[in-house]
C-alpha cells in the first residue's frame, strides 16, 4: 500500500521568549511598551522558556498564554529541563521542548533516525553525503514574504531584501544591496558565522539564535551603511565595514 505521507527533515524558525517573572501586571506593562517592536513578528512563532521556575503547579500557564496572544505574540511550546512540565504543555496543546538544547537535540535526531528509516528506504550511505552544502546565490530582490534558506551553507544575496522578507543561512549571510527585511544567520546554531549588508535598513538581525529587532533608528554610522553583525561574549554586535 502506497503511503500517505512521509516524516522528513525539516526546518522553523522559532524566537524564544525567556521569562523572568509570572507577574502578569508586570508582564502585561511591558508588553504595552513593546507592541509596537513586537508588531514585525507577528507571523513567527515562539517558544516559552521557563527554566527560571521550578514548579509548574506554581505557574498559571494558561493565564500567561492568553495575555501573550492577547498581543499577537504565538506560544507555540514550552521549554524545560524537567519533563514534568510536558504535562502542563499537553494541557494547553503546546509543543514540549526539552533543555538542555543539546539532550534535545539528542532526542530529536533520535527520533527523526527512527521515523526516517520506517518511511524511506535508504537512497545512499550517510558518509557519502557532503557535511557543507555549496553556497546558495540569489541573483535577484527577495520580495515580501517570501524566504530563503541556505541549509549548511552560505547566502549571498546580490540585489534588495525587501521589508517583510526572511533570509536564513546555516552560515555567513552576504547582502549586496539594501537589507530591509529579516536576517538570521548561524540557523543551525553556529555562532561564528556573520551578517554582511552593503545597506543596513534590517527589521531584524539574528546569529545563532540571538537577535535584535530594530524599533529606533540606527546611528548614522551604522543606518544605510556597511554593517557587519556577528557574536561577542554572546552579545549581538553591529559595527561599520570601513573601506580602504
């Protein structure tokens, strides 16, 4: 019998918001102040990292969920070092991540094996395939809404990046031209890699999952400028390409 679907590798980008506090009057002030930086990201989703709290019985999690959608912000998951926040996830048909990310990742790969090997008959050896992917080039204006994705590897855009676009590379990222969208470079988790924009003007830069969202203007060495954004001491740092 023909399958009627397959379980495949695959990729989301997902912003995660740690929690400090389940004050929901605190919670909800601060909300109030970010709306309107928090307005770029409404069709992403997020994850709740709760790792600061012990107890999920102490946690009204329901309440916490309404009052972040309430902003158009979408918890999609929960995440934990304790499995025995699952519960409280399944109660409120969240996804379940498992921190450390590294055991999570551990589980996942696992699982993904597993599910590969029940749908797919092997088309190579595994050692055949190449570890990094050739470097994706894109010859033309990545238009609003749409996103691109260069799996181990990097990208190199050679035209504008609209507002409202989405890049993602598991590398280093090259924008030749106006970056006026979305950035996420390292999407693997590589913290070495770099954002290079010919025209700083991003909604938003990330690598290696830690981003920054631009509200306010940049400074004039940095706004429609040269820009480089890499990692320092996990800090995102954005700092001028000076020419000869």
């Amino acid at each position: 019998m023909k399958a009627a679907f397959y379980v495949k590798s695959g990729r989301l980008d997902v912003l995660s918001i740690q929690l400090l506090t389940d004050n929901l009057n605190f919670i909800n002030k601060e909300l109030k102040q970010r709306t309107e930086r928090f307005g770029n990201l409404r069709n992403m989703p997020f994850t709740l990292d709760l790792h600061y709290f012990s107890n999920p019985v102490t946690v009204d999690l329901g309440k916490l969920i309404a009052l972040f959608t309430q902003y158009n912000i979408r918890i999609i998951a929960i995440r934990h070092s304790d499995e025995a926040w699952a519960n409280s996830a399944n109660d409120l048909r969240l996804g379940f991540g498992l921190l450390p990310e590294e055991e999570a990742h551990t589980h996942v790969k696992a699982a993904g094996k597993a599910l590969t090997m029940q749908n797919e008959e092997p088309k190579s050896d595994p050692s055949e395939v190449a570890s990094v992917a050739p470097t994706l080039m894109i010859n033309r204006t990545v238009r609003t809404g749409q996103q691109i994705y260069a799996e181990k590897g990097d990208l190199i855009v050679m035209g504008l990046v609209s507002e409202g676009a989405e890049i993602i590379a598991d590398g280093n990222i090259h924008v030749y031209g106006p970056l006026r969208g979305r950035a996420l470079a390292g999407a693997a988790g590589n913290k070495d890699t770099r954002i290079f924009a010919q025209s700083m003007q991003a909604e938003l830069v990330s690598v290696a999952g830690i981003y920054r969202i631009f509200d306010q203007k940049l400074p004039t060495h940095l706004d429609r400028q040269p820009v480089q954004t890499y990692l320092q001491d996990d800090r995102l740092i954005l700092s001028a390409i000076q020419g000869n």
